[in-house]
C-alpha cells in the first residue's frame, strides 16, 4: 500500500478536529460554570442549616391531679413544659402524652353522672388552632331499677401541626377540659377522674417557605 495522500491527512485531522470539539463541548455542558458553582454554595449551606435545625425534644414527670366532685375547667395546665429557640421560621410538631381514669356511677332514681378528660396543647401560653384533642369519658345513669357503674382508662395524645417565626417559643400540655356532671342527690350518683404521668413531645422539621 501506497503513502497517505496529502488529501487523506487534511481528512483525518479534520475528524480528530471534529472528535475533540464534541469532547470539549460534552464536558463544558456536564460542568457547572463558575457562576453556577458560586449560586450552589449558598444553597448548600442553607440545606445544611435546614438539616441541622431539625431536632426532638421531651420532657415528662410524675404529676398526678384528680377530682371527684362537680367539676367543669378549661385549659389547665399540666405537666412540664419546653422552650427552644427556632433559629428560622419551621414546621413544629408537639404532641402530649398522659394516662387517665374515668368512673361513673347512677345508684338510685334520679341519679346520673358524667365524667370527661380532654387533653390539649398551649404554644406560647394559648392555645393554637387544629389541635387534635385525645379525650377518655364516661356517663352512667341509674335506670329501670337497675344500678349502673361505668369506668374506663387510657393514654389520651393531643396533637398540633403548625408553623412557627424564628424565635423563642413554650410549649406546654394542657387539660382542653375537665368535667364532672352530675344530676340526683350526693347519694344516687358518683364521678371519679384522675390524670398522671404527663409527656410532652416537640419536633422541630423543616424551614417554611414562602
């Protein structure tokens, strides 16, 4: 076989030409420019701040309340409470933990009683708006010359979803509503209610967006 012609030589450095045009235009196209590369730091810095905000907190104890007599409250406190600074506005997550009792008893004509416990959820001393309420009750009735007792215990959970500003914020389990109803004389009826062993949850998640 015969030399390269000179015309076979201009042809093949055209195709190398060519092949390392498409090389460097395939790797300029896959790396971030500079400017690209300045505009995702601040990005990645702000999702690792996001990441790092997100905590759990807890707190409990071993107080106890209860009552047996004509009781109507609202929004009693009770348990511990938290505090914790949002270092941006986030989605906060509490939740509020305790055992309860209930009993009711109708003995004799006339005599009838209700018992009821609800537990909620105060953020920042009031009581924000969705809160899930968990609740345990009770009504007995004396009827047909039958005597009538009923009793019931359980974990009630309260619980709220909501958005918080950057900031200090307390967070507190609350008793939504504590009630005792009775109708008849002290003797034909009896209530009982006692709480304890309150536990309070709060989850800091993600930033809030605009």
């Amino acid at each position: 076989m015969g030399d390269p012609t000179p015309e076979s030589d201009d042809l093949l450095q055209q195709i190398r030409d060519e092949f390392e045009r498409i090389k460097t235009w395939v790797r300029d196209a896959l790396s971030p420019s500079g400017t690209q590369q300045f505009n995702a730091v601040p990005r990645l810095q702000e999702q690792i701040d996001d990441l790092l905000g997100r905590q759990s907190f807890k707190e409990n104890s071993a107080d106890a309340l209860d009552w047996d007599d004509a009781t109507d409250l609202t929004a009693v406190p009770f348990g511990p409470s938290l505090a914790i600074e949002l270092d941006r506005p986030r989605v906060v997550g509490v939740s509020f933990y305790f055992k309860a009792g209930v009993s009711a008893g109708g003995f004799s004509s006339g005599g009838t009683s209700t018992v009821l416990v609800a537990g909620g959820v105060s953020v920042d001393g009031v009581s924000p708006g969705g809160v899930t309420l968990g609740s345990l009750g009770v009504s007995a009735g004396y009827g047909l010359g039958v005597p009538d007792r009923k009793g019931a215990d359980a974990s009630p959970v309260a619980r709220w979803l909501g958005e918080l500003p950057a900031g200090s914020h307390t967070f507190r389990g609350v008793l939504d509503r504590v009630f005792i109803g009775f109708t008849g004389t002290p003797s034909s009826r009896s209530g009982y209610l006692f709480v304890m062993d309150p536990a309070l949850y709060v989850d800091v998640f993600q930033t809030v967006t605009e």
